[in-house]
C-alpha cells in the first residue's frame, strides 16, 4: 500500500552570510539534495515540488544550537514523500524517524 508523509532534509552554513541571496540558494539546494538523500535511504519518493524551506538560527529561534551553532544557520527542508512504508515515517524535531 501506498502512503505518503514527510521528511527532514538539513544544511549548516555560515551565519555571516545569512543576508547573502546566492549563499543561502545554495544552502537550499543542498538541504533539498539531503532530504532526497534521506528519502531514498527510507525506500520511498519525493513527491516534485513539494519542498518547504525554513531557516534558523540562533538568534530568532528558540531553538538552542548550542556552543557549536554560534554564528551558525541551519536550512530546513521539509519534503513530502510517497511510497510504501511512508506512512509510518515521522518528520518531527530534528530527526525522521
């Protein structure tokens, strides 16, 4: 049986560059390329042009990224996926589980 849910996908990057438009494309793409990464190792598929991007930082979230996240961004990809076994994955917090 077929189902669908989502997945994480992750970018870490440069906060001092997180006004610059080019950089932070690229980090998009890359926490797309990961979610994709993360799909397939699930056994399923993205579903085309469903991926939502959020960024995050340490300074406008509540999140707490620690000593290591100072100066730090994270690029968030959420995609939605397809596929058997989909609807027992979990995209919550910072793991797919």
């Amino acid at each position: 049986m077929t189902s669908t849910n989502t997945v994480f996908g992750w970018a870490f990057g440069d906060g001092a560059r997180a006004d610059d438009k080019d950089y932070l494309a690229r980090l998009r793409q890359d926490s797309l390329e990961n979610a994709r990464q993360e799909a397939a190792r699930k056994g399923v598929d993205v579903v085309p042009d469903s991926a939502d991007f959020t960024l995050v930082s340490d300074e406008d979230s509540l999140i707490d990224l620690g000593e290591a996240g100072q100066n730090r961004i994270v690029m968030r990809c959420t995609v939605d996926v397809t596929g058997p076994g989909a609807g027992q994955l979990r995209a919550e917090g910072p793991m797919n589980g």
